[in-house]
C-alpha cells in the first residue's frame, strides 16, 4: 500500500463515508462524467485528502455509479496532492433500504429533530428489514476497511454509525475515529428511537477511540445519551466515556472550508457567465440569498414565509430586493423530500402573485446542481439567509462571508454548527421564529454600512482562522494519544 503518510508514527490515512468525492452522470454531450459528490462533507473532504493524500472507501450511490466506479481504485488529483477512491457498490434494494430507509428516513430524521410525532414516525417490521440492510452495509464498509491493514481509520457520519464497533471487533488495535458531521439528538428526542436501535448506534459508534462532532452542543447531547448503557461510565467534563476496558475521547473539531481552492473556483469562466445570470436576477436591487440542498433541515418554508412577512411589513423594499434561492437537488427518492420542495414552491408563487408588480419578481428560484451560481451568488449577496431547524455545521455560512465582495451580512440560525463560530458577526435567528426571521432580513438590509464592513471583516477572519488541514491533523493527534495509554 502506497497511501501518502503525514502522521509522524507512519500510518497512512484511510477515510470511509457513504458519499465519495465524485458522482458519475450523463452530461449534455451524452458522455458520462464525474462530478463532485453533493453537501459539505465531500466540500470539508476533498479538501483534507488532499493535503494529506490516502484513500477513500465510500458507496456507489447509483446505477450509473455501479457501472462506471464500481471496482478498483481511482486516483484522484494533481501529482503532489493525490488520493485514491475506492467504491464499494451494493445491491440497489439494499443500498435503498440503507441510505433512504433508515440513513435518511430514520437517522437523520432524528438527529435533525424533523419528525412530526402525532404521525411519524411509525417503526415496523419494513423498518426492521431496513435496518438489517443497514446492518449489513455497515459489514460491508468494516470489511473494507480492515483490508487496509494499519492505518488512521477515519469514518465519517450517520450512514456508517455501526462499522466503528464492527471493525474494532475485525482488529482490536485498530486506530478508529468516528466523525458526525451532523447533530446529535438530545436525549428526550433521542428516544423517540426505540431502545433496540439506540443501544446499537451508541454501541457502534463506542468502537471508535476518537468521537468527533463540529459543536460543542452536540457533543454534549452525544456523552448524555450514553449513559443510557448499562456498562458505559460517562464522565461529561472530561468528555470521555469508559466502555469495555477502554476510554472513548469525545472531541469538538468544527470543520472549516478550503479557503484558497475556493478562491481558484471563483475564478473558472464558468463563473463570469454564472455572474451574468446573477446580475440579470438582480438587476442592480438589493440580493437576499440563500443556498441549500434541497433539504427538509435547511428550513426553506420559513424562510420564504419570513421574507413575505418582510415584504407585507416593509413596502419601503417593494422593488428594491430579490431574493435568489439556490437549490441543489436531493434525495429525490425520499417522499418527504418531493412533497416538501413542492411545499416551498407553493410559497414562492404566493409571494410572487402577492408582490410582483411590472419587471420585480420578488423570489427566483434555481434548482440545479450549480456550483458555478452559488460562488457568483456569494460574491453578489447583501444579506445571505442561512437559517436551518438544525445543522451539524453549515458550510455555506462560511464560503458566503470568503467570497462576498459588498459586506453583504449574514443571517445566521442559533441552531447551526456554524453559531459558535460565527454568531457574533452574524445577525441571529431562532429557526422557528418567522417573525423573528421578518425582522432579521429587515436589519441585514438596513445596516449600517460601518456595521456591515466590521462583521464582514469578522466573518472572514473567524473562517481563516480555523484551517481546514488542522481539522483532520487534529483527530490523527487525538488518536495517536488514544494509542499511547489509558485515558
Ligand atoms: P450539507 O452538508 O447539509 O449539504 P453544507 O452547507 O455544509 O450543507 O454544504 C453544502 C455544500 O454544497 C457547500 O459546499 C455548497 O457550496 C455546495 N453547494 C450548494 N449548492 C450547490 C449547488 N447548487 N451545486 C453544487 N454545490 C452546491
Ligand atoms: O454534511 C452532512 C451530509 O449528510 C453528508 O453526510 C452528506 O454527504 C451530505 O450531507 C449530503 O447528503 P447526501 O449524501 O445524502 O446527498
């Protein structure tokens, strides 16, 4: 093995997720072409491999990714910075019942407190199944990973909650971190799983030296959850958790953003035309933006329904802002995720047919995979609207703040990763709060230009401050200390 080595005790580096770097698809000249996996965990990823190299075990998350990623390793990169991917490819009933049935119908659900109780959710015997398909690729990726022999394993978020224990019990001296990059569910909500599946998520996830969350808060809800196991000893200032002879560590390590490769994709031709189509969208008007996937946490129905309560309450702005709404698609398989968008399309078209008047079309929506558009949005926003129910991090509140080029202010929810670090440049919002939100938008809009030109400059201080190499380094030392004696 052959894997580039940055840890002084030489073990090379072998991170598994469920979604790799690059997704295959058709592209409009009929040829298959590989494109960057969605969310911020292959964003904050990609980065990290880079600088360190190695390689990454992670699903073939479609057909077309069966056909064309489905054996052997990839390599990836530039000489001098180059990493390899490996992908491990599922039955696709099976895959189902593992990403859609329970990682995102269930887990994430959970964790991100998505749920509506009267109604769901309802665990049955199609839940059971689910789960054993869930089990099983979980056995899958620990398989893998102890093939590669001894390494910093670094296994990443919800999909894979179960394979730390499961590799642990594969190689006992194993160097294990886990990472979440999502949050954790506090312990009431935490029971709304049944106590089966909890004992084994927190039993899984114990197989692993190292626990990492972006937040404190999550952290904190993961170290109360475990004392619900019967042989666990949860000690919450130090942060560890003694379990079968061993000390699990529980560190808080916010991931942050490439800043300088981000600068160089703002520079691509693609995105002068993609500054075009943000200028024709704007039309010299204020620009209130927001960019998600197309996701049930990121709270876009409130969004919209703030912004109208701004419209119904400020006609001083009719005329004088657009809100662009940038949305990238996913989980399409997901019914709540379908019926939700359509939801929020509804919304718009309220606002839209309430507000517009001769050439001001007061939201426009964008739904595609569209990085280029995102970036020339970042650079153009006066106010960027980032306000999930609850977000492991948030990335997209740091790349806005590194590219903006007007002091454009950020609107931040308490309840994202992101608040601890950026809170106190940001103009706060509580998720749920609509009219809060309304005023929100309202002082993003009329700030000060002073004001604006200090959170900015905070802003993007606070996201170059925290290193995106440092975040991976960081959990290597945690492991390499987890490795040198008892905790
Ligand atoms: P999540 O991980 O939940 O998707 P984040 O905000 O942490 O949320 O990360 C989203 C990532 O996806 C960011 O790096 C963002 O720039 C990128 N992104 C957002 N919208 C698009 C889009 N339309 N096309 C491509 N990438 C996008
Ligand atoms: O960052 C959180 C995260 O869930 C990642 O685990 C995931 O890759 C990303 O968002 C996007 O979700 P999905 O992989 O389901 O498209």
């Amino acid at each position: 093995m052959t894997h580039t080595d940055a840890t002084s005790d030489r073990r090379p580096l072998v991170i598994a997720s469920n979604r790799g770097p690059a997704s295959f698809a058709v592209d409009e000249h009929g040829e298959v072409a590989a494109r960057r996996g969605a969310g911020g965990l292959v964003t904050a990823l990609i980065g990290a491999l880079q600088a360190s190299g190695g390689l990454w075990i992670a699903s073939a998350m479609s057909e077309i990714d069966r056909e064309h990623a489905g054996s052997g390793r990839i390599e990836i990169g530039d000489p001098g910075a180059r990493y390899s991917v490996r992908y491990l490819a599922f039955d696709p009933g099976e895959f189902h019942a593992f990403y859609n049935e329970v990682s995102n119908r269930v887990l994430w659900m959970l964790h991100h407190c998505l749920w509506d109780a009267p109604r769901t959710p309802v665990f049955d015997a199609a839940t059971t199944r689910a789960w054993n398909a869930y089990r099983r690729v979980n056995v899958a990726f620990s398989e893998a990973l102890e093939e590669e022999g001894d390494a910093d394993f670094l296994i990443q978020d919800y999909h894979l909650s179960l394979a730390p224990a499961m590799l642990r019990a594969r190689r006992p001296g194993a160097r294990i971190a886990y990472f979440s990059h999502i949050p954790f569910a506090g312990s009431e909500h935490f029971r709304v799983l049944p106590r089966r599946y909890r004992l084994e998520l927190l039993e899984g996830l114990l197989g692993a030296d190292v626990i990492g969350f972006h937040a404190s808060a999550w952290a904190e809800n993961f170290l109360v959850d475990c004392r619900e196991l019967p042989r666990a000893t949860v000690n919450l200032r130090a942060r560890s958790i003694r379990w079968q002879g061993r000390t699990v560590r529980v560190g808080v390590y916010p991931i942050s953003i490439d800043v300088e490769a981000l600068r160089a994709e703002s520079r691509e031709d693609a995105v002068d035309e993609a500054r075009r189509r943000v200028e024709a969208v704007a039309g010299g008007r204020a620009l209130l933006l927001r960019v998600d996937r197309a996701e049930l946490s990121k709270n876009i129905l409130r969004g919209f329904l703030a912004y109208e309560r701004f419209l119904e309450r400020c006609a001083h702005w009719h005329g004088r802002v657009v809100f662009l709404a940038q949305f990238n698609p996913s989980r399409e398989d997901v019914p709540e995720y379908g019926r939700y968008m359509e939801e929020c399309f509804r919304a718009v078209d309220a606002v839209n047919d309430r507000f517009g008047r001769g050439d001001w079309r007061p939201v426009t929506v964008s739904y595609g995979d569209d990085f280029a558009l995102a970036i020339a949005g970042y650079e153009r926003y006066d106010a960027l609207l980032v306000n999930p129910v609850f977000d492991g991090m948030n990335l997209v509140a740091k790349e806005g703040p590194t590219l903006n080029r007007r002091d454009g202010t950020l609107i931040l929810s308490e309840n994202a990763g992101a608040f601890p670090e950026l809170g106190r440049h940001a103009v706060r919002v509580s998720p749920f709060d609509v009219e809060g939100t309304a005023d929100a938008i309202r002082e993003a809009l009329e700030m000060p230009a002073v004001e604006r030109a200090r959170r900015a400059r905070g802003l993007r201080a606070a996201v170059q401050r925290n290193r995106l190499d440092a975040w991976v380094e960081r959990q290597r030392a945690a492991l390499r200390r987890a490795g040198a004696g008892p905790g």
